[in-house]
C-alpha cells in the first residue's frame, strides 16, 4: 500500500531547512527514506542526530506533490519579500 508524504528536514543547529515529498509505489512515511538531495541527504547521514524530520501530510501522490509544490512556493513568495 501506498501511504505518499510530504516531510520537513530541519537541521537543529542551524534552523535551516529542507522540504520533499516521496511518492513512490509502496513508500509510507517509515520505510527508511531520507531525502533526494545530493547536498542534504550525505549531511543527514553523516550527523543524523543534528537533524529532526517531521511528517507534514500523508495522502494521494498526486495531493503530496501539489502541497509540496504549494509550501516551496510560499516560501520563496515569502522570503522574496522579506529581501
């Protein structure tokens, strides 16, 4: 069964942040996955205590994706603005 989520990566030290969505056939929010960044994911391994996922939402991949796209979008409308 599929259970598609979006997920927050946040590093404790530094408050940044990381935001994804996995969609793929049979993933549910604990099957292992970390995250398709080629930056973020080696960083979560190497200091996985530095760093705390929270799951966002859970549905249909189609509806994961759309919400992920919709929080990055806000996101960057916000900091836009904030430059």
């Amino acid at each position: 069964m599929t259970l598609a989520f979006v997920y927050v990566w946040k590093h404790k030290i530094s408050l940044k942040w990381y935001i994804g969505s996995r969609t793929r056939k049979n993933c549910h929010p604990n099957d292992g996955y970390i995250c398709s960044s080629k930056i973020v994911n080696p960083l979560i391994k190497k200091n996985c205590n530095e760093w705390e996922r929270t799951i966002i939402a859970t549905g249909e991949p189609n509806d994961m994706i759309a919400l992920e796209v919709e929080l990055l979008n806000l996101f960057y409308l916000c900091y836009r603005d904030w430059e």
